[in-house]
C-alpha cells in the first residue's frame, strides 16, 4: 500500500512539474538521445515518396554591374550611342548624386585623345570634362604645341574623355569598384574614336588603362594600351598644387609633339 502511495507521490509531482515548465513556454522535453536538427530540416523540404515532382523554380542571380556595362557597351555602334548607354547605366552609385554626365569634348577625329580621371565641380556643373582652373591650364598646355580641342583640323584637334563620367563626392578618388564598371565603356569609346595617340592624365587613368599607379614615375614613359601608344602625364591639378613638375611636363609635351610629327 505504501508503494502505491508513494508512485501517485511521484506522478503527482511530475505532473505538476509538467505544468510549471508548460506555463514557463517550454515546447519541447529532453530526450534521452540527441536530435540531429540539420536532418530533420533536410527530411522536411524533402519530398515524399512517390511524390509528383515540382517543377524547379529558378533563382534570380543579381547583376554583375561589369558584366552589363561590357554588354551595354558592346551594343553601342557609334558614340551617340555609347553616350546614351552611359547615362543609362544605373549601377554606379556617383551618378545619383552627379547633375550632368560628363562624356566628352573636343573633335572625335582628332589623332590625339585624352583620357582624364573624373569631373570636378566645374565640370560637373557645366557636363564637360576639363572646363576648370585644371582644363584652363591643360588648354594651355597643348596651345603650346599647338593643339586645340576647339580645332576641326584633325592633326591639330584633340579629343578628352574621362574615366568615370560623374563627379565622386567632394572630388575623391574614384574606388576601384567604380573604375571596373566604367572601363568596358571606357574601352569602346577609344575603339570607337580610334585615335593614333593616347595620353593618360593622372593616377585613375593609369590605373584603369595599364592597371598600375604612382605618376611621377610612370610619366613620360610610354606604354601601349587598345593597341596604342599611350602617354601618362601629370594631371594639371596635380601641376596647380606641385608648379616645379611643370618643366617636366613640358619636356612630356615635347615629346608627345615629336611622336605626333608635328
């Protein structure tokens, strides 16, 4: 009898531990063996038996911002075309706080082409590249070797373009994210001018064009890039801030004159 007793004892009081642990939120007892969680969620999305089967439904991948410049890009048979795929292209995020997008100047049939790093304020306002006290200077530069981006003469006319087409915030230097979305349109621009001579203005243009860095020491050494020779020079920002680099300009732009033929 006492037995009895002291088993209703112990089923009373489990029992009432069972409520307290249910009023406390508990769902779920400790068992004796583990539960393998991984499992039972694989036997969970796993279809049963005999089951029809389900259609596969695709998984959409995002964008490769590159892999649509190169494709918009590509697409672009003249440059009216490729100025339009430009503005168009929505995945740079300089855009959305740039208020013109800054294509080009100068004659397109120059033999000379220009490729600078990025829009400034100036530029920026006004949708074209190198308008400032640094495009003041540059215009300078080449008048003295008698060059012009206002000339119709192709062998006296030069034509600029920029890497990056919109104004980083607070002029910084583009991130090499967005010097890889810009460089297929980059690319075809220059096959689309065909120039005979390319001069790369500063740090972001060498990068985008010969994947390197540091000016003053690729200055006035030329390299090839799209099948060209291509000139780096100092950008003439840098010159404003460093007046003493200006006699090595100079002898870049004598040089650049003598490859010209001019």
């Amino acid at each position: 009898m006492d037995g009895l007793h002291g088993d209703a004892a112990d089923w009373d009081l489990a029992l009432a531990l069972l409520e307290w642990q249910v009023d406390l939120g508990v769902t779920e007892a400790i068992l004796d063996a583990p539960v393998d969680r991984y499992a039972l969620a694989e036997a969970a999305v796993r279809p049963a038996v005999g089951a029809a089967e389900q259609p596969a439904v695709p998984v959409a991948r995002a964008a490769d911002p590159v892999d649509e410049a190169r494709r918009a890009a590509e697409a672009a048979g003249s440059l009216e075309a490729l100025r339009e795929a430009v503005a168009a292209y929505e995945h740079c995020d300089l855009k959305r706080g740039a208020r013109n997008t800054v294509f080009c100047d100068g004659n397109p049939l120059a033999r000379l082409m220009l490729i600078g790093e990025a829009p400034g304020r100036e530029e920026d306002a006004a949708g074209r590249p190198f308008v400032g006290r640094a495009g003041q200077l540059l215009d300078r530069m080449l008048a003295a070797i008698g060059i012009s981006r206002t000339s119709p003469d192709p062998e006296a006319a030069i034509y600029i373009t920029n890497v990056m087409p919109w104004r980083p915030p607070q002029n910084r230097d583009p991130s090499a994210a967005e010097v890889a979305m810009m460089k297929p349109f980059l690319a075809r621009h220059v096959e689309l001018v065909a120039p005979e001579v390319i001069v790369l203005m500063g740090n972001t243009a060498c990068a985008a064009v010969l994947g390197r860095t540091g000016i003053t020491r690729l200055r006035g050494r030329w390299a090839e890039a799209y099948g060209r020779p291509v000139l780096p020079m100092c950008h003439p920002a840098y010159l404003l801030r460093q007046p003493e680099a200006k006699r090595e300009s100079w002898a870049d732009l004598l040089d650049l004159k003598a490859r010209l033929g001019r």
